[in-house]
C-alpha cells in the first residue's frame, strides 16, 4: 500500500522520539524524513523501528506531505514557514501558534488550536495546526463540559494544582533533571501562576464559555518519566445527582476520552493516547465544588499522540488511525 | 548521665521504627521497650542500633516515664488507658484523641492537641498528648499565620493539593503498595474531601481565627518513601508588599520552622524535624489569593519527630534535644 | 475472522495480565477465559482491554484450545492434567514440568521445554509445553552458541550475577516488595547458588554440550517494575577476532533474538519480546574469559511472550504472531 | 573548644557536598573554605547547614590545616601540589595518587593509600592520602581476608560483578544520567575489563597477597542515587565450616566493617560510614567458590567518610569523630 511521508522536525526530543515511533507503527503514514541538529548522523532505535538523523537544514522538506515540528518554543515559527514554503502542511507541537501567544502573526483560521475532541471541525482543512500543550490538553478536555454548560459560579476561580513526569521538562541535559535530583523528591514550580501554559488554559477556557473565570495554576514535578495528573477544583452553582451524567453527554462516542468512576492514575494513560477523568462533589464544604482528576500521558495525548490524530485529520484518514487507544 | 526510659508501643511500623531510631541517638532518654505483636522476639537494626521486639501484651509500661502510641486508629485508645494505669504519660501517635475525633471522650485539657509551635503551652503539664497527623501538620502550621492575623476572606474555602509518600499509608502489605505498583504512578484519593484528616484539620482552623473557612483537601500518592508537600491556595482580602513577613514574624525564633524564599521540595526536609514553607501572590486572577507551599517528613515532623518534641516538653527537656533539625 | 479461544488459569498475577494483554491484541486468538481466584466476578483493565475474571474451578477449559497455566510452581502440575482431559492443549508457565524439576513424572517427550528458538521442532506436536522460566531464558539463549561450538573450557564454572524487576517476584502482597522498601535499594538473594532456577539451567546447559560445565548463579533484586540484566562470565579455550560471529551464526534470521555492539539495558527490551545480547572479551587477565550481558523483559520473552511464541507454533500459526518484536 | 580549620576544593559535586555536611557535623573540625568554580558566590544548604562557594582560585589554602580535593582525575594533582606548598596536608579523592595510577610520580611513602582499616599505619604521618575509590573500597576490604589467609585457588580470577548508585557518575549534567534515562532501567558499563579503577583493585590485590590472581569486574549503572553493591566471586582451595570466621578475625573492634549473616542490602550502609560483608560457600558446584556480598554508600564510606577518618589520622583525632556509624 502507498504510505503518505511524513517528517519530523526535532526528532532526538522526547515528543519528537514519541512521534517517530508512533509513525513507525502507523498503517499508511511512513517516515521521509528525522531531523536533531545535535545527533545528525547518528542512528537511533525507537521502539522496534531505527532511524537516521538529519540535520534540521538538511530536512527534504518537499519530500513530506505534512510536517511535525518539534521544535523549542520560539525557534518553531521559522521552520513552520519553511515547511509551508515547500508545500506541506504543518502540525506545530511548540506554543508559537497557540492561543495566547503573544507574537503569533498568524490568524486562527490559517492556524487552528487542535485540541480536537472540541475543535474538529476546523483541522481538515488547516494549513497548520496548533497542537496543544500538555498541561492545557489534560485541563482544558476536563473542565470544558462545565464551561459550554455554564455550570460554574461567575466569577469563580478555577483552581489547578497539577503534576507532569520530568519528560514533560524536554531532553535537556539540566542538573535539576538528574536521577540523583529528581529520585525520591517532589517540589512545585512557576509558582504564583507564572506558568507560560496559563495564556493558553485562559484563552481557551473563555472561548469555551468561562467569560469571567480565572485560572489559578500550580504545576509540581513528579519523580516519573511521563504522564500529567491534574487535580481540578471547581465551584458549581448546584451539585446534581450524577455530576459525571454531563461529561459522559459531551464526550459520547469519543474514542480517546474515557470517564471514569474511581480518580484516574498515570497507571492507567501511559503509552496511551487518551485522557481519563473523573469527577466528584466536595463533601464537607459549604460551597458546592466540583473535583475533577484528569490524567494523560505527556508525550501522547499531551504531545505526539494528539499531534498524529491531527495529522489524521489533516490526511483525510480515519482519526483513530495508528493511535494507541 | 542517667536516662529517662520511654517506650514505643507499635514500635515495627514506619512511625515506630523512626522513633526508635530517634530515642537511640537522643541524649537524655534511653529504650525501655519497643513493642510489636508482629515482630515479637525479633530483632532490628534501626539505624545505627539495634531492638528486640515484645509483643505489646508484655511490654513493661511501669518501666517508661512516656509511652508513645503508634498504634493503628481505633486500637490506641485502649493502650493509652493502660499506660495512664502504669502511670506513664503518653504521646500518642494515633488519630483517636485529635480535635475532630468522634469517639474522643477525653476533655481537652486531658489530652491537649500536640501541634507544638503553635500550642505549646499546654503540653508539659499534660497527661496524654495528641500528637497531630502528618497532613494536618503540613497544613495547619502552613495557614495558621494567616488565620490569626484574620487575612482570610470570609466564607472562602481553603483549597488544599497535597501529596504524600508511601510510608503515609504505614507499613502495611497491601498489594496497591507494591514497588511495581506505585512506581511510575501518580494518583489520588479520598477524592471528594472525605479524607479522615479532614475533621482534625478543621477543627484545628476554627480554633485558629477561621471560623466561616472551609477546608477542601485532596491527598495524592506518591512514588517516593517519605515527604508530604501541600500546595495551598488561599483567597485573602488584598496583598502585601512581603506576604512573607507575616510568616517571619509569627514563627520568629522557632528552630522547627523555615519560611522560604523558593517554593521548598521534599529534598529540603527529609530526615528532618522540620517544616518549610513558601508564600506566593498569585498573578493573573482577579481575587487576591495566597500559594503556600508546605514541605515536611511524614514520618519526623508528621510522627516521630513531633512526638519527641512534645515528650522532651512532657519531660521538662530541652524542646531540640535529639531532633535534627 | 474465526480466532482460536484460549484461556488463562492465574490470570490475575503479572504474567497472567501481561497474557491476557498480548491475548487481546493478537489477530488470531481471542480469549475463552481468565480464571483467578482472588479476584473472581472482578473486572479489570488490561492495557486497552477488559476482562472479567472467573474463579479457576470454574474456567470452561473444554472452551480453549491452548490453555496458558499461570499458577504457582507446584500447583500447576494439577490444572495442566484438568486442561489435558479437557481436550486443551497446555502452556505451562511454572517450573513443574521444567528440566531439573524434581517431581515430574511426566516424560520430556509429552512436555518438551518451550525454549523456543533452541528446541524449535518439538513444540508443534506437543501436548504441553514446559515454558522456561524468565532467569533461564535470559542465560541459556546467551550462552548456547558458546555451549553448543564446544568453545567452553572444560570443567570451568560459568559465572552469573543477574538482576531482575520485582514482578519477577510474582503479585503478592509481601512487606519487602512495598514501594519503600525496595525502592533506593539493591540486594543479592538466593546467595549461595541456591535459586530454585539453578537446576533448570544446570540441566538445559549439560543438553547444550556443556557436560562438566558448572552454573554459579546470583540473583538480585532491582528497584524497577520488569526486566531482567544477566552478566555472564565465561572461561573460553581462546579468543576469535570477532567473538560475536559465533552468535550472529547460531541466531541469523531469529526474530526475537539481537546481538548488540553495545551492552543492553533493560531500557532495550521492556515490553518487546526480545532477548538482547552483547559480548566482549575480557581485557586484563590471563584466562581468556567472554563477558556476556543479556537482557530479557521478564513478563515478556521471560515469560507471556515466549508463551505465545510456542503456543502459535502449537496451533500452527506464524510464530511471531501478535508478538511485539 | 577551638576547631582545626580545613578546606573543601570541589565542593559543589557529590563527594563535595557529602564531605561539607560531614565537616559541619565533626565535633572537632570546621570549614575553612568550600571551593567549586562554577558555583562561586552562590550559597547552598547541605543538610542543616550552609556554604559559600569561592573560586578554587580564591580558596585561601593558607587557612586549612587539612584540604580535601574532590577534583576530577587529572585535575587533582596540581591542586594537591599547591594545597601542600601553603602548609596544609591533603586527602586527595581522586585517583591521581593511588596505586596503578600511571602517572603518578610521587611515591608510596608520601602518599600513602588510605584504605583506613588495611593499612591505618602510614596514615598519621602523611603529607599526603591517596583515598581509595568508590568501587576499590567495596572490593578491597571484602577480599582482603581471604587474600591475606592465602586462601585463594592460585592462578584464579576473582570474578566482581558490582552496581552502583548514579552520583558514582558524579554531578555532571550529562543526558543519559537524566531521570528519564535511568529511571526503570539498568545496565552494565565498561564491558570488557576496562574501568579505570581496575589497575588500582589489581595493585592492591597483589599487595595484599593476590600474588598471581587477576581481578575481572564489570560495573552497573542503578537506578538509585546512592550506594554500591558487589558481587564477588572467589575460587577457595577448600571450604571450612564457617567461612565468615576468616572476616570476623581479620576486621575484630572494627568500627566500620560489618560482618553480616544475611546478604547486605544498600538500605543496610546508606548514610554510614561503613562497609557490610557477607560470605557464602557456593553450592552445587565441583569448584569450592565463595561468594562474597559487599555494600557500601559510595558518598561516604567509598569517599567522603573514609576521607575523613583519614583526616581524623592525620589531625591526631579519634579515627571515629563525626562520623556515623
């Protein structure tokens, strides 16, 4: 069968590995091309499949009918036109793109936020895709049924305490990032809600319906290689008697979108491209809470998993197609 | 020098086996005792020095000027009668005479709530103390500064994420504490503010200044021995220049308490009698709201540690005496 | 597509799930059953999909074809003759019916040794098939070539210092495998050449032409959920230029099998079902010794996965059928 | 009481850092200086204590009785040099003084080899001391019995298969050191007979009256910051009834060498300033063998505690002061 090419752009990166080896297993994608600045030349196994390293400049940008860039935030807008320049469509896994970025030129028409459970429609049709955060994806997927139904309090604070494996820090070699430092601790990060994903989890929160609420976010640093839980606390105007009943509405039929009884562990997503969340009434207290618990794998659902799904739809092929459910 | 004899009731446990470890290296008091049914006639090395366990049927209570109880919920309540009849003092570990326990039918001046900075005055005529639980601890003495100088907003729920290591759940072969379980996971529990900690923690807030608070607390299990860290989100009436400062002022000169000018890790305070803890203005919300970092050992400063700082009180020692700090 | 029902007996431990995992996304089989006592009417998620467990008197053995006896060594000899008079062909994951076991009554000719790229041909026309244990398969499949081109000196002793993940230690709630006590720690067991896997391999080694070679094995417990490293040292009668050739000869073609330039790490091998295996020669000394390093996923080539290698020979389908390689 | 002044150069990696919080412990000695380049100015918490970096440039050797450089091997040599021409005596960390060191132009008398226990009488008039390796410490002291009692088969290999935490590495920012890498993994390094701490074990064997055995080891990387783990093999010219007997001689009133029943875990020698040994006669094998089990925490006892009890020689001191047993 004829595979479409495909190409990555900073292929040696942790999300750029994941997409290599997600397309490796793909049934009618086929890689044309690896791109790592720093492992040019080298070969590199990837689950079962091997590649061979370009340098980001020697990619055959022409040779791919879409391009993943997986490039550090700032440095992706260049190589997102270059790509384009050479006739293909893009799916941008850096920030550049995505809703609150500040320096983004690009209208939201000609670049789409493909957090694509909510935001389908526009993706076949893109030229480039804004593929979301990690964080972002396993918050933004939770909370939206609350938003489109205007069940939470105006005015009201949503408030995120979330925790992400240390491969959501990138393949940089940081002395914070070391086995010796990480093993056995647990710290929080940008606190003070400095967190450069909170642009992004307030514009589309308001898109999505929350006008005048807040997103108060604190992420911590697990002593695992991936996954993202994210502990979500949300006041409601008033409990109902199965306060899953709404999630369970917005997302039937969806195959990458599991809501579950028990709270959701790392356990249960890794290597998967899925989100799971579940959803409880706060006991105890005297303003109606809502405690909603979402988890991802960082590298799937939260990076190359959901970059391939809109590459699927990119392509015209099924959605589901060479994704890990 | 001659030694006071304590002994440890419970003493195979995590919390037990830390007390243990503490007493052998402390300068005025010596091991009558260590009791455990499980381990009976066995021996350990803790640390440095080594036990014989007794079954607490034959444990020596009229040997130990203070007995502390590690002994499970519910089953402490008993073995504090029979030390009180031998005429011991008690620091019990258990959660059966807190602030919030139902079946507490002891007065408080009895058995005064051992949070030592902030309660100091009450514990070295005491007969009994109720030495707090590891998450109130890290929470209480994180909040309390605020709630004494009533800067909380009224009506407000304290929001509270915390994450606690595996020894938490005690020395217990339970399957969902294997390695291969927990390993690589993260999740949580008690989901819906229904964790038994909840009662003593608030309790504790009324008594401190918050009487129209709610408390919200979410524990989550992490894939690391020892440490608890609670990030908690406080709404408050408006902004200092150093919120900080109220910290400073309220725990001048208590060699227990570092505030912190970066948010602290588990790093910071394993193995130590301490807690640590940082305050943060949150940015880009519209309510005022305070992020207060907590971080200490659940097995010293949330068990073993705190417990000796109360028996050296009991004893008229110095409060430091045998405590790293 | 008609797939061919099989069924797991000990269906709940960690070989078992990872059967029924590899069971469900096999293109042809489909699962009959998966009997566990402990967890009878329960269901569970493995990897994508579910299973109901049943209790094991209550597996419809004459529903399966294969049927996989996942139990504890000494109680599978039992089920494996219920599945055999139930019309069902039998792999068995324990050690009963293993070379070195000592009460098999069982002829090696009904009950071949599953050790599939070496004893290939019998497997076919078997009625049960003996499935090697996880140590074993690691060490036979490195030293073999060795073994069988005579290359050994006589009468020496091949040395072995392995190290495996804690799932190789089984599912079951014992206080040294709770995540704070194995985690940050190492340690040999079964020192004194005293493993229980010790006459498997003894046995197997004297088949392959090692007729007065000596096995001295020293297992290891690892803080890692699976995989299993085995350092081997082997006196030689000389050294060959190239010392690998010799493995690259006895394995060409065998899919499961890679000779590496680099030693392996368990990084390598988890979840594929693979043996991996470098060799050097040692530097230094002046016995010329072979150091040989071997890594196996323990749950996969070590134990589900070699048993769906022999069970796709059984039934006649390609052996690599649903194996991730 | 007044305090001996001594300095740190390198103070900042691993070894560095253990040796200040050890210093700030010591009842008799106090930190003169804490050296690192790339954290000059910066202060750092170690343990409940607190430096200040300056550049080993800056350090004022003049100020130190005794200075110990934990420089890289080959940096060592010209600061040992400088630290002795401003008065002060050295323990040098580095392999640049010890035996089999190639360029080492000093001799033994000046530097002499600080394997405490072995060969305590050279150590109190030494300008110099070469303190032994991480791994040469855990060998060493567990072969040195047997080789001293003559009691190994001449001619035979003695076969070390040893793992080691990741800060044996050191804290250098190198990427398959990050969690990620390491985390769930293990594997062997310097395959072959290569590491570079062979020729050291190699002189010292002889030394100690390994006359004509070779020494074959090959290391691996844990997933665990701390501790090391060897497994030793020794071909024995006859077994005898307790073969611990020979160790429990050699180490009598040993502060610091455990003799164990049982096979010593990492969590037995974490933090202490010890060395914990088992021995077992191999069964099941025509070679009389003994296998020996040897741990130690590479931080202390394999560098900074066994550095101090060398200084503690050259001060006069007990050998025992400020460190934990």
């Amino acid at each position: 069968m004829h595979k479409v090419p495909v190409g990555v752009l900073g292929a040696s990166g942790y999300a750029g590995r994941e997409l290599c080896g997600l397309i490796a297993q793909h049934p009618a994608l086929e890689l044309a091309f690896a791109a790592a600045n720093d492992q040019r030349g080298r070969r590199a196994r990837i689950g079962a499949s091997e590649v061979t390293y370009v340098a980001t400049e020697d990619a055959p940008l022409n040779k791919a009918e879409v391009v993943f860039t997986a490039l550090p935030h700032g440095a992706s807008a260049k190589w997102v036109g270059n790509a384009r320049e050479n006739g293909a469509r893009v799916v941008d896994l850096s920030s550049d793109f995505r809703p609150g970025a500040v320096a983004n030129a690009i209208s939201k028409s000609q670049a789409p936020y493909g957090l694509t459970e909510l935001m389908r429609a526009k993706i076949p049709g893109a030229e480039i895709v804004a593929n979301p955060g990690c964080y972002p994806t396993a918050v933004l997927l939770a909370i939206a049924p609350l938003l489109k139904a205007g069940c939470v309090v105006p005015g009201a604070t949503i408030n995120i305490s979330a925790a992400s494996g240390v491969t959501g820090a990138g393949y940089s070699a940081r002395p914070d990032l070391l086995f010796a430092e990480v093993a056995e601790d647990f710290k929080a990060y940008a606190v003070g809600n400095e967190h450069r994903h909170i642009a992004e989890m307030q514009a589309v929160t308001r898109e999505l319906g929350g006008k005048d609420n807040d997103i108060l976010f604190t992420p911590h640093l697990l002593p695992v290689a991936r996954g993202i839980l994210a502990t979500i606390t949300v006041p409601v105007n008033e409990y109902t008697s199965d306060p899953s009943a709404l999630w369970r509405d917005c997302y039937r039929g969806e195959p990458f979108v599991e809501i579950a009884d028990e709270p959701p562990s790392l356990r249960d997503v890794v290597r998967r491209n899925v989100v799971r969340v579940s959803i409880a009434k706060a006991a105890n207290v005297r303003q109606p809470t809502l405690i909603i618990i979402s988890a991802i794998d960082n590298l799937v659902k939260g990076a190359a998993g959901q970059a391939l799904q809109n590459a699927n739809l990119l392509l015209g092929l099924s959605e589901q197609a060479g994704l890990p459910a």
